[in-house]
C-alpha cells in the first residue's frame, strides 16, 4: 500500500490532482497517454506525452468503440460481461478497460508489447477499483 492509496479514495471525493500522478506514473516510452473516462466518453482524467494528440476525441472514439462492443455482446453473446479490448494498429496500440464502470484507456507506440501494456491495464484498474466505486455510490 503506498501514500496514494489513502489520498485517492477520500471518502468525498476523488482527488483529480493524485489521479493524475497515479495515471503518469504508469507511462514508460512505449506508452504515449492514458486516459480515464465515463462511460459515455467524458474525460475523468488523462495524462498524454504526445500533445499534438486530443484526449477528449480519442476518449470519445474508445467509448464509442466500447459501446459497439457491449452491444454487439449482448445481441450475439447474450453477456454484457465485456472485460478489456485490445486494438493492433499499425499507427499504435490502445487497450480499453473497464474500471468500476468507468473506461481506462491506454495509447502506445506499434513497438510496444501488448502483454506489457495490458498487464499495466489490469494493475491500473485493481488499483482504482475501490476508489472509483465509493465515487459512484456518492454520486
């Protein structure tokens, strides 16, 4: 357990300020943003290395992808049960992740390795879980 684990979840609310930190603390040169967002693709918060990129867009194309996804889950697999999806591109990589309902977003470089940026994905997403729920309880 380290320090931000106390100062994230803040029975109030959410400290934006140590989500960042805890967000840019998993960037390594492979990964190039990550982003948290709601469901519907509104920015909860984001770090990005590559600033000529627009996180509210990319936000808003991996919510969109997500939704098509749940969807087409529920109309073919009966399940809503969607747990990560990852994306090859050869422009880069991205690996969205649901996060106590919300998404977690995760943009590399083609050269990085997908196990690496999904095991990242996964860590992210334990470790946001408790805080990120007692968030939407209060809410």
């Amino acid at each position: 357990m380290n320090d931000y684990d106390n100062e994230v979840s803040s029975p109030c609310m959410l400290k934006t300020k140590v989500l960042h930190e805890i967000l840019n603390e998993a960037h390594s040169s492979d990964i190039v943003g990550i982003v948290l967002m709601t469901l519907e693709g509104s920015l909860v918060a984001y770090t990005n290395r590559n600033t000529d990129e627009d996180s509210t867009s990319s936000a808003a194309i991996a919510s969109n992808i997500w939704s098509s996804y749940v969807h087409l889950g529920q109309m073919v697999l009966y399940s809503d049960d969607l747990d990560m999806i990852m994306i090859d591109g050869k422009d880069g990589q991205v690996v969205i992740s649901n996060a106590a309902n919300m998404l977690l977003c995760i943009f590399a470089k083609p050269s990085a390795a997908m196990g690496l940026i999904k095991a990242k994905a996964q860590i992210l997403c334990r470790h946001l879980d408790k805080p990120l729920r007692s968030l939407k309880q209060q809410g």
